[in-house]
C-alpha cells in the first residue's frame, strides 16, 4: 500500500524521497558575525540523520545589518561561508536528507535581542543599528527603519545575489527566498509597511516588485536544474493588511517566473495581529493556493502527528508538509511516522541497527 507522505517529489531535477521537511528554525547560536559553528552542525547534522526528505536551514542573512538578531546567521563573506561549509559538509557526508537553505533580510525587524534576552528592539547600549525597509514606519515600538531609496534597493537585491552565490557553491540542493514573517520582502509586500509612492509602493504589482526582481536576480545566479522557491505569509492577520487573495495573485506571478514552491506560512507582519492557532491551522491557505494557482505548494504550522501529514498529502491539500516544533520535540520524527504508518524510509548507515525491519522492539512502539 503506497503511503502518500513517503512518495519521493520531483522539485525541478532534484527529487526529495518523501515530503517531509524540517523548517527553518532561527537558532541564535552564532554570536560571532553571523558565522556557523558547532551548534549548527549539531543541529542542521540531527535532522539530516532522522530521514526527513528535506532539511532547511534557518533565515540565513545577505549581511549583518539585516540580521534579526547579533545571533542569527549570515552569508556575506568567506568567513560566514567556511562557517556555513562545516556544517554543510557533514551534512551531505554522513546525512540522508536533500539539503536547502533560507536567504533573508530582516528589514525593520532587524537590530533585536535574542528571544532569551527578551527578543524586544535592541537598546543603543547593546549595540543596536540603523534597520531599513519600504516605508519609515516600525514594527510596534521597535527601531523606525530608514527607507531604502532606489540606491538601497539595488544594493539589498545584490547582497542577495551575492549570498546566493555563496550557498550555489556550498553545494545546496534548493534555495527558498524569505517574503514571510514580516521581513524586509513582507515588508515591501504589505500596504501596512509599505507607504511608498514610487514603483514600489501602491498598486500590489509595485508592491511585489522589490520581492520579484530580488526572485530573478537570486534566479539569474542558480544553476538552470535547480529549485528556487519562496516562503510567504498569506495573511497578514490584521485589518487592511495581506489578504489571501493578494497572496494568490503573488503566487500566480511567481509561478509565471518560474517559481518551483511556495512555502505558506502566515503573520508576523504587525504588532497587532489576531493569530488563531490550531492544529494544521495554515493549512487551508497552502491547499487554497494550490487549487487556485497550480503551482507546488508546501504547507507548515502545527503539523504534529503522523495521520494528520499523510492525511494532508493524500487529499491534495499540499505537496509537503514542514515541521518545525514538532521536529525539534522529536528530530527522528520521520522513522517514528514510517513505523506508525507502516513503511520503510531512510536511515543514516550508522542508525541502521534500530530500523524496524531489523529491530523487533519497534513493533512495541506502534
Ligand atoms: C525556534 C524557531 C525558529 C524559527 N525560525 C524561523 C526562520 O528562521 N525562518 C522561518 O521562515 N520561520 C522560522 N520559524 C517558523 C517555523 O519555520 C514554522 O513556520 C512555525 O514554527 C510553525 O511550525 P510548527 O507549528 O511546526 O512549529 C521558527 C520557528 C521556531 C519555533
């Protein structure tokens, strides 16, 4: 019996072996400008033993200023690169997952403390700098951003290029463009955050451009066989904000250039915002998405039990399912799903002891 959440997936030519990813999670572990370091191997190395088809970095920046926090990743240099190879490396060497990488900017949510130390706008005396984004307008009370003027623009949508360069020779299999949360791209997309009476502001066309030429200059430098999509929140939550229907005309306009997945999410755009979290609760805008505008669609937030991802995949409402929390409460959750749902998935040469088929206890844990 096929069992629909263990089916490879073809994303351009790369074919992931079954649709289950790990999102990209933030770790504020690299406190030393922005570079990779035990942690991340640790924690990048974990999920890539554990067969999840697909392991996402977390927000990898295009430079220091545009990180969320001063432990957040970057890619802008040698070094943040070498950082990033260690735990690349290990990954493809010892890993069984297809490996992609999140590129982002924070924009006006940029220049913050680590969650542990409040996750509040930086005070000047930690060392807190000059945010940008499309309009001068802060999230809540937070730093208010300098606007990018035509000059800014181009210099951001170059950093991305640049980092993207970076992850092409580090050897990624897929590379997602980060337009959610709202970061510097969600910025540019929302009319909450984006005032701007120039081609980038107004109309939801102008309002994508910034988004959109960034897709085609990161396009331009990625190898012809290999996937590049887009994580975007659907709905801002919040009156006046991104609605889904906005966010599915974005969609049909990435999928006209050639966007190979959109990875919805939802939120974090305004300060007020009225989130209602439930089981799968994203789930209906990724399978709304997918119907509308027919292009590869992956789905996340509280994705959590093995029944409910299949049940996702097997009704078409998505073609994967990212988990975050859930992976990191169990980072083999991929082993645990195929021995509940009753089929064979990868393992790491070195965990073959505990596969199923050559360890009895595993029956006990069904
Ligand atoms: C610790 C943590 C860090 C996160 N960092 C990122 C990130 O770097 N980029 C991103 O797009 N989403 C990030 N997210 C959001 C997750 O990718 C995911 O969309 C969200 O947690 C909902 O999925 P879940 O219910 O499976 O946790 C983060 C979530 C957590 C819990």
């Amino acid at each position: 019996m096929s069992v629909p959440l263990f089916e490879p997936i073809n994303v351009r030519s790369v074919e992931i072996p079954n649709r289950i990813a790990i999102a990209p999670m933030c770790q504020y572990a690299a406190p030393d400008n922005g570079v990779a370091g035990d942690w991340h191997l640790m924690n990048l190395g974990q999920y890539c033993m554990g067969a999840a088809g697909l392991v996402m970095t977390e927000a990898t920046h295009v430079s220091l200023d545009g990180r969320i926090t001063k432990g957040c990743l970057s890619l802008h240099n040698d070094e943040t690169e070498a950082g990033l190879k260690r735990t690349f490396d290990f990954c493809r060497e010892w890993g069984v997952s297809k490996l992609a990488i999140q590129i982002a900017h924070a924009g006006r949510k940029a220049s913050c403390q680590v969650p542990l130390r409040g996750g509040q706008s930086l005070p000047a005396e930690e060392g807190a700098w000059q945010t940008v984004s499309a309009s001068d307008i802060p999230y809540g009370e937070w730093h208010t951003p300098q606007a990018l003027d035509a000059r800014g623009i181009k210099e951001v949508q170059q950093q991305f290029v640049e980092s993207t360069k970076r992850a092409v020779r580090l050897g990624f299999d897929l590379f997602e463009l980060h337009a959610a949360h709202g970061y510097l791209m969600n910025q540019f997309l929302s009319p909450l955050s984006n005032k701007r009476t120039d081609a980038y502001g107004g109309s939801l066309e102008n309002r994508m451009r910034m988004m959109v030429e960034t897709f085609e200059a990161m396009r331009s430098v990625i190898p012809n066989d290999l996937p590049l999509g887009v994580r975007l929140s659907a709905v801002d939550w919040v009156e006046g904000g991104v609605e889904l229907e906005d966010t599915v005309k974005i969609c049909a306009a990435l999928k006209e250039l050639g966007c190979d997945f959109v990875d919805i999410s939802s939120g974090g755009l305004h300060s007020e915002q009225k989130i209602k979290v439930g089981p799968g609760y994203q789930v209906a805008f990724a399978e709304a998405i997918k119907r509308e505008v027919g292009i590869q669609t992956w789905a996340v937030g509280m994705i959590v039990t093995a029944q409910q991802a299949n049940e996702i995949i097997a009704d078409g409402q998505a073609d994967m399912v990212m988990l975050a929390r859930g992976a990191m409460f169990n980072p083999r959750w991929a082993w645990h799903a195929a021995n509940e749902l009753g089929v064979e998935t990868l393992y790491a040469d070195q965990y073959k002891r505990c596969r199923p088929d050559l360890w009895p206890g595993a029956e006990m844990l069904k």
